[in-house]
C-alpha cells in the first residue's frame, strides 16, 4: 500500500539543542591547549576533528569519545608537555557536555503532537546510549514516543533494520531531522523522505553528505512550526503517485 | 497462561569472555601509576573502584567511561604529577579493551541453539551501545538472536520495559547470566526466573546483591552445557505449579 505509515524524528538539534554544548566544549579546549601552543598557526579543531573521525571505528559517537579524543589531541599538538591538571580540566568538559541542560526547539513538543495524533511516530538518535536516555527523559517528550531507538550509526543498513522491526517499507516512511548526512540521505537512498530542518550549527563531519541540493523526496522547513505542514505535503504526494 | 514464554540471555561474561580484559586493564592500569607511587600503600583499585562508581551516573557502564574514570583517578592518585605521556598510555588501554577479541565461553552456542530451538530467545546486554555492537557482530552469534536490546542499567524497570515490549509478564520470563546483581535479581524481583552461571572473575561492582543464597526460582549451572537441562527444569516447575 502506498501510504505514509511511520515518521521518525531525530534527536540532538532536531528536537532540543545540542551542537552549542559541543560548541562551547570545543572552544574550551582551545582555551586549555592554548596555554601551550599558538592557536593562530596550530589549526586546533581541524586537528581535533582528524583525531575523533580516526578514532569513531573505535570510541563511536558521543561526549565520552570527543573527551577521549580531545585528550588525546591534546597531547599531540602540545607534544607531551600538557599538564595532568589540564588534562584533567578537559574531563570536565565531558562531565559538563555530558549533563547539560535540555533546551527544546521552540514549537517542537506542538509539532511532534500535531504528527503523532495522525501518524505512528518513532525517535531514532544516535550517540552514547546513557547520554541519549538521559536527554530523552530531561526533554520531557519521553510521552510522544511509544518507540525510541537509540543507534550506534545512522547509515542505510540502520534504517533498514529500524523499518524491518517496523514491518513498513522505506517508501512509506518519512524521517525529520537536522543533518542531511545522518536523517535524510541514508532514508532518501532506501526510498524514503525526508523533512530537513536545518540547525544553525553543524558538526564539521555531519556537513558532509552526498545529496543533491534539491531532491524530489526532501522538504526543507525554517521552523518545528513548519514540520506537521510538510509531513502532510508528503502524504498527499504520495497518494497521489499512488 | 502460565508457561515459560521468553528466554534471556546476558552477553559480557555469559555468551563471551570480557571481565578478563577489564581485569587485564586493571593491571595495565596499576603498572602505569606505579612509577608514581607506592603501590602496595596505595590501594590504587579500590581508588579507582571508588572514582568509577562516582562516575556511573555521568559515564555509564563501558570501557570509555572506564579510561575517563582512570585517567580521573590517576591525576588525583599522583597529585597531578603523572606525565601526559602517560596519560596517554591509559588511553590505549581503553583502545584495546574496546577491541580485544571475542571468545566465546565454552558450549555457548550449542546451548543457546539448543534452547533456542524450543523457546524465543533475546540477547540483554549493558555497557557502550558502539562496543556491544561490535561484540555481537564479532561473536558469530547474532543469527541467534532475532531480537537484541543493550541497556544502559539492568535494574527491574528496565526488564519491565523490555518484557512490556515483548508482551510477556515475567512469570513468563527466564535470565540467563552470569551477574546475580544485574542478571539475576532484578528479574527475580520482577517475579521472573533466573539461571545464574557464574564466571570465575566478577567486577567489584557486580559482585554486590542482595539476593538470598538458595532462591526459589534461580538455578545455578557451572557450564553452558547444562543450561538447555536447567532452562527445561524451570518449564516443568512452572507447568507442574500451574
């Protein structure tokens, strides 16, 4: 049947903030790895983002891994010389990106309830999965899911089990999220759709991605306010291909 | 209807060996700091011990949280003096503990292809969702298991929720695990069963329960061999009470 029977939802930067928290980590650690070496010539955060891809097939996504890894960029770029205490001071960083406030997107809880009232929804979110649970529970939206995923990846092979366990095809699924990297095009390569809602901030690594500018099954809206129009544009398209 | 409906098995310790690794690491762990203090008065595991368990509620379970909570635990051992180099050092630990091979424990997969033949079975681990990935993957058993749920806590509500979504009450419900702290108990605080297979080695942590000795609706077997026999003992007694 051709019709629209499930929409996910991401999490960080979709339904409450989360890049400004990395944000703000990261312009810390300049300040620690400052007092060592001359930002001006070192290419800090470049750096930092060579050392945490390298070490996603081990440490994976989340707070726990960049504070591994800005650890250990750390002492690379000050070749040994940092101080255990400032070491100690990027752990911080990770205990506090770790337990920062969950600030939802303005008009997200309206519109995730406008959708859910007509439409089975799903959370799919990636990162540690205690860090995740936490945020789920602080957002106060815990209500709206009967099913939450947490996943390692966001990659087509997920997605694909995601819907398996659903027993609805990629055709039939439309996912709402942040990054084209991670929500939309793994969906839109199974056959699905996709609802982009940009964020002002954008991780360096989910930047990059293999999409078209403007591909047939991707709106794009400004505002949460916007999400339960384009979901409803997207069914009414679908039905009428049908 | 009163019969035994869903099977569960623990991964760390009771599918694959891990706890030696941990152990392993410990050790890794001691050697290091070990060039700044004197071991013998420092009680350095049980230091460390203490800062992992203050670190749960921010970290989690899982060998990230254990590097972060050893590098913690090493700035403050060493009063800040320890070099990043080695620091460093305590990060590879982590590298590898998050790669170490995966072995299987003796007789696992016939026992749970034996048990799996006559009842569904499902896989309930904790720890990083990245690392328990990857085990699975790695451990050749994931054809096994039609359904996989790795936790953050094994604690009752979290059993709840799981047999909530399978649609069974936990007198339907048997756990097979080496941990009576995190296998064991809460499933029988539940009203579930609980097959207890213990592993030579046990972390401090999961060492702590407070379950009676000889319990009513727990097993113990000392070998994979003997799971399918004590899984089919438990039906029986459930069947015969009915």
């Amino acid at each position: 049947m051709s019709d629209i029977r499930l929409v996910g939802f991401d999490g960080d930067d979709t339904l409450w903030r989360s890049e400004d928290y990395y944000r703000s980590a990261e312009k810390r650690y300049e300040e620690i790895v400052g007092r060592y070496i001359d930002l001006h010539d070192a290419g800090t955060l470049r750096h930092l983002l060579e050392v945490e891809r390298r070490n996603l097939k081990v440490f994976g996504y989340g707070a726990k891994g960049m504070v591994l890894s800005m650890i250990e960029a750390a002492i690379e770029l000050t070749d040994g010389r940092i101080a255990a205490r400032d070491l100690h001071q990027v752990i911080e960083i990770g205990r506090e990106t770790l337990q920062h406030p969950v600030e939802l997107i303005d008009g997200i809880r309206e519109a995730v309830a406008a959708i859910a009232a007509d439409w089975p929804v799903v959370l799919i979110t990636k990162g540690d999965l205690f860090h995740q649970e936490q945020k789920i529970a602080a957002s106060g939206l815990a209500d709206l899911f009967p099913r939450i995923e947490i996943v390692s990846e966001k990659d087509p092979p997920t997605y694909a089990r995601v819907l398996a366990e659903f027993g609805i095809d990629a055709t039939q699924f439309v996912m709402v999220g942040n990054s084209l990297r991670s929500d939309i095009e793994p969906v839109v390569r199974l056959g699905g759709w996709g609802v982009h809602m940009p964020y002002p901030l954008t991780w360096a690594h989910e930047a990059e991605h293999g999409l078209a500018q403007a591909h047939p099954r991707v709106l794009t809206v400004e505002q949460a306010a916007q999400l339960p129009g384009a979901v409803r544009r997207i069914v009414e398209q679908v039905r009428n291909s049908a």
